[in-house]
C-alpha cells in the first residue's frame, strides 16, 4: 500500500481492479477475511470496511455463514445521440482513461470510403484508443473521418479530452444524430490481451455513424466493448420508435 489514501480505500480499489481484471470471477468467494488481512497486512477492522464498500457499490455480496462472494456491478446509463460512450460513463462518477494504441493519417480502404462516403484518394484521420474505467480496460475504440473536415486534429487531439468536445470547439462540427449497429464477436488473442479478458470470451461490437443537422457525416467508430461489462438496451416508444440507446453498466 503506497497511496496516501486510507488503507481500506486502497484495498477496496486493489479488489475491485482484480474483479474487473478476472482475477476473481463472477460468483467466486473471495478469500477469507482471515486471509485477506494476511494478504494486506493490515486489521479486521480495515478489511471489513474495505468489503463494506464493495457491497453497497454491488460487486460483491456477502453471504451469512458462507462468505463473500463476487457478484455482476450492474447500472443503467443512458446514451443520448451526442454523447460518447466515455462520457457516458463520466457522467456516472466512473473514471474513465483512455491510452492511445494508434495515430495516423491513412488513405482509407473501399469499406470505409464507402462508410464515410468519401474518395479513395483522400485522407482520413485514424485514431486507435483502449478505454478504461476505474483502472479497467473495457472497450478498443476506432475512430475515422475524413481529413479535410478536420486539419490539423491530431495537433489538437488530447487523450484525456473528449473527441466531441474537440469537434465541436475547434470544427464547429454538432452531433445531430448517429445511427449504431450493434453485433457480437469474440475475443482474440490480440483482443484479449488489450482487455485483460479470456480467448473467446464474447465482445460486443459497436458501430456508429454520426451526422450533423445538415447529414453531413462527421465520424465513423467502431467500438469493441466487453461483454461482461455491459448489456445493450434499446428504448422503444409505444409507435415503435426508438428513442434512446442505453446500457445496463
């Protein structure tokens, strides 16, 4: 324990990661509290209100004569068409960091010229980032858009800024609407390894197309997000509309 926080915060965080890493599993006891003050080096007292925590955030449950056990961390966060899914998040007290795996500035291939409904000869912007919450990967996230909407983006472009924070502040460039597909894989070895998750383990794979007012498409993403971290829902009016998209974090 190095942190200046008190040592029950540390431990909290330190088995929140673990379970959000998969070093416990889903519906697996936790050590005892025996022996997670042996791990720690530290009091009963300290461990319990470490646990305390856990509990009410809901990722672990404890059950009377048997132990504590780790349990899904479930929330439901709505998606409105301009946000992100970082912010997102944000907006719900996670913290949310996002490493950069990739910047270029590339001709794109026939699909994403397609997508982006551009020329093959021009450029796009291709930026490559893997998200994390409280400390835990979650999602690979790709982002694509045409370069001459946006000279100069990756001078400007900051890992810890939102992108449409950035589009809108410096391009003037509103998310109107976005249309999103949602699909299913699952993990590779590559993929796997960027998650902290098993081979095969199943992703979900979020596409989405953002446009101005005027239909102008601004950006094309494509997102691979964790399974066991999210469900999808859908907002459905009584004219069978669909309003919003919403997760169950």
């Amino acid at each position: 324990m190095k942190d200046n926080k008190p040592l029950y915060l540390q431990i909290e965080a330190d088995i929140r990661n673990k379970i959000l890493n998969k070093k416990y599993l889903h519906g697996e006891q936790l050590p005892t509290e025996d022996q997670l003050c042996s791990i720690y080096d530290v009091s009963k007292i300290t461990i319990r209100k470490a646990l305390s925590i856990l509990v009410k955030k809901d990722f672990v449950e404890r059950i009377r004569g048997k132990g504590t056990f780790v349990k899904l961390n479930k929330e439901k966060i709505t998606l409105g068409s301009s946000h992100g899914f970082s912010q997102a998040l944000n907006k719900k007290g996670h913290i949310i960091r996002n490493t950069i795996l990739s910047t270029k500035i590339r001709t794109p291939d026939v699909k994403l010229a397609n997508t982006l409904n551009m020329d093959l000869n021009d450029n796009i912007v291709d930026i490559k980032r893997l998200i994390c919450e409280d400390g835990a990967p979650i999602g690979i996230d790709n982002f694509y858009a045409e370069y001459k909407n946006i000279p100069g983006f990756l001078d400007a472009f900051n890992k810890e800024l939102s992108i449409y924070k950035l589009l809108e502040k410096e391009y003037n460039l509103s998310v109107d609407r976005s249309v999103v597909e949602i699909n299913g894989t699952v993990a590779s070895k590559k993929q796997a390894d960027l998650l902290q998750c098993f081979v095969g383990d199943p992703l979900f794979i979020v596409n989405k197309i953002s446009y101005t007012k005027n239909d102008k498409i601004i950006h094309f993403s494509s997102s691979t997000i964790r399974c066991d971290r999210v469900n999808y829902i859908i907002n459905i009016d009584k004219n069978g509309k669909a309003n919003t998209i919403s997760i169950n974090h």
